[in-house]
C-alpha cells in the first residue's frame, strides 16, 4: 500500500445484500405485484407508482417489508381506483409473510470467511431497517454469534454512524465498514475520517443509487467479493495472512 | 424502608403508558375499525377476530402500528368474506398515517419530573416494538435529551434485559427499571435480581396483562404516579431530597 499500517479496533459489516441476498426478495415480489395488477395498467406505469408510494410513506413507515406492504396495498387500490377485491389485498399480505418467513440465503463465501475474521477481529453488524425484521434474519442466517455487536438503526448516516462510534468509544481510524451501499456504507464512514470497503453488489434499490457526483473525491476501499476481504484486511493492516 | 439504601447506576424508563400514552391510540383506532365493519358484524365478533389475528400476525411482524395496520386489513377481508372495498381498506391504512403523525401526549407531570431525575441520575430508556416509530416518538417527546441511553428492543425478557446490562456493564443491583407492565417491565428484571418500580397505567393491553399466579412472591416497589418518583428514588438510595 505504501502507507502505515492501519489498526481496527472493529471491523462492522452491512447486512443486507453483504452478508445476505435482500434486494432479489424486493425484486421477485414486485414481478408477483406487477401480475397482480397487470389487468389494470401497464408494468411502467406500476413500477412507477409503487416507488412513488414507497419513497411518499417512507417517512411515515421507515424501512422494512411491512411499509413496503402497506405501499403495495396503497398503490394497488390507487391504480384500480378501488376495484382491486379483498382475495387480492390478501395475497399481497400473503407476499410479505412469504418475504419476512423465506429462508435467509448468504452470499457466496460468507458462511467461511466470517468464521475467519472473526478469529482476527472485532465484528459488528450495522444494519438499517425494522429491528423485528433484522433480529429475525442475523438469527436465521446462523452468523449472531460471530458478531460481538449489533447496531440497528433506522437510518445510516453520518450523525448514526458518530453515535455508533461515540457509544462504543472507537476512534474513527481505527473503524472500518464494509458494504455494498456507497449511499448508507461508504460516504457518511468517510465523511467522519473512518475507512470504507465497498462491495458491489448485483442490485441496488433506486433509492440507494447515488450518481458519481457524490463520490467523486471521496477515497474509499474496494473488493470484488467477501473472500477478498481477509488478504485485503491484512495487507491494510500489515499483518501477515493467517 | 429499613434496608441498606441502594445505589444505581442507570434508572431506566419504558416509554409506550410510562412516558407517553399510547394504548389510548390502539384503543381509538379499534373504535373506528370496529365501525367500519359494523355493517358486516357484531362488535364482540369483530374484537375477537382482530385480536386473534393480531396475535397470529405477532410472530411474522412483531409489535407496532404497521404489524397491527396489516391485521386489521386481514382481518376486515376475512370477515367481510373479501367484500371489504378498496376505499375502505385505504381508510385502515390512513387511520394507521394518523397514528404514526398524532402528536406524542405526555403523561401528567413527566414534562416537569424526567429532567428533576435527570439531574440526578443517569437516565435509560428501555422501550419494546417498532424502532423507527420508537425513534420517532422519542424525538417528538422533547425528551430525548435528558436519556443518555436508549434502548429499542422487539421483546422484553429476561435475555433482552440481560444483554443490555452486561453491554452496559451495570450490575444487576445498581440496576432499577420503572414500568407499567408487569410483564415487559417488572417481572423479568426482578428475575435477574434487579430493581423495579411499577407505574399502574390505566389501560393495558390485554397481551400484556398477567394473572396474579405470575407475580405472586415477585417483590417489587410501587408508586402511584410519576411525580413520586423523585422522594421515593431518594428514599431508596437514603439521599437526603434536593
């Protein structure tokens, strides 16, 4: 690297679409709304509405499958002008309980590499969204015993971030979060001079999305995929590979 | 008290009928379901579903207005055999939007008592159910400064509460929780031989109620309203009132 060696007191990791597949539960059950509605109105008019209501009641619901519920039920009455029936309303609460009950599938690679870090480091999972929802997935996932602590929080920016920090008293050089959103994982991190590893991931929501404008000159980390991470750790850290 | 006075080190409060009313809020938005569904069925009928559903739903969505909103939907398909029309189910998720903006009503005196204790002592709160609409409560409270630690949890048990004192390694005996529910906020906290001083609130959820088989032998104190706490915390800890 060139530069000093960098000590972690914690290595925090995102959950959603880091540790585990997220936005595809999103995706598939908006194919399932847009058949639903697809009687009514056509799939871009659809599309369009949902995340129109989504974004609308975010504020008033928060994150999570139960928000994102209440907005599909919301939405499919507006497009049908109240026609859609209650057998239809039913199904897509029957979406969600499918949502919140399905099998939580990790990435590719994290069942081995977490076990491995959490050998070398601190661990801690920062996850935004519904604390009922997130409790229920860490404890699916079989990794809760990995992670020595477990922030939820409803919202991931910079004033979180410094809370997080503040409470556990972590300086921030000696922090580093890894995820897949630049929006909620890498730039309020940066912005409190702590380190960001940045993990794409296949999808992102609309909403995560940020143009390049926003990460222009913002110096993050980079790795193609969760088994990169405890060489690159290691080179980060000086430390000779385990 | 004739015992050695008692020292703590965090005070904690629950906030839904200690801080802020708030089954008053359940209690009106069932008024106006149960109206909705008038033309359909009985109102005992109605109740009974609702709460049986809710009940249900709790293991898939958790406590809050959202898991409740969508059992009040499911609840209305059911019973009207899905003849419920569109408007009036957009009606269930407004009463649900109304919930979430009400504005928070302090419980008489707490306005003026919570920064009395929080001159003298570290204050917690320790709230159970939906994060961001906790969150969202705390901060229009006006309170949310005078808690150093807050803690939103999906359940309140003895594993909950214990996790949180062993995060903030306080000891059991320097611990004292202040509630008014027996079963979230007494009865697991005397379990880990901990403090605990029940607050009667006027309504209880029926889930929250416990026959007195569960509390019998269980010592805890006792007050009658906020505005005690501060001489009969004093008296606890043998302070001489400010």
């Amino acid at each position: 690297m060139g530069n000093e060696p960098l000590q972690f007191d914690v290595v925090a990791f995102d959950a959603d679409d880091t540790l585990w597949h997220n936005e595809p539960l999103f995706t598939t059950t908006e194919n399932k709304f847009r058949k639903l509605l697809e009687p009514y109105h056509s799939q871009f008019w659809i599309d369009k509405r949902l995340y129109e209501t989504e974004i609308k009641n975010l504020a008033v619901f928060g994150y999570g499958v139960k928000g994102f519920t209440l907005s599909m039920i919301e939405t499919a009455i507006e497009l049908t002008e109240g026609r859609i029936q209650g057998n239809e309303i039913q199904r897509i609460i029957n979406f969600s309980k499918e949502m919140l009950k399905t099998p939580v599938q990790l990435l590719p690679d994290v069942a081995e590499i977490i076990p491995e870090l959490a050998r070398q480091h601190t661990l801690m999972v920062i996850t935004k969204g519904d604390l009922f929802e997130q409790e229920s997935k860490l404890a699916r996932s079989g990794l809760a015993d990995l992670f020595k602590f477990v922030e939820i929080v409803s919202e991931k920016n910079a004033e979180t971030y410094g809370e997080i920090l503040k409470r556990h008293r972590i300086a921030p050089e000696r922090f580093v979060m890894i995820g897949n959103s630049l929006k909620s994982d890498i730039l309020p991190v940066l912005s409190l001079n702590a380190h960001a590893i940045y993990i794409h991931y296949e999808t992102t929501w609309q909403h995560e999305q940020v143009g390049s404008e926003e990460t222009d000159g913002a110096s993050y980390h980079r790795v193609d995929t969760v088994s990169d991470l405890p060489e690159y750790l290691n080179r980060l850290t000086g430390s000779v590979a385990g």
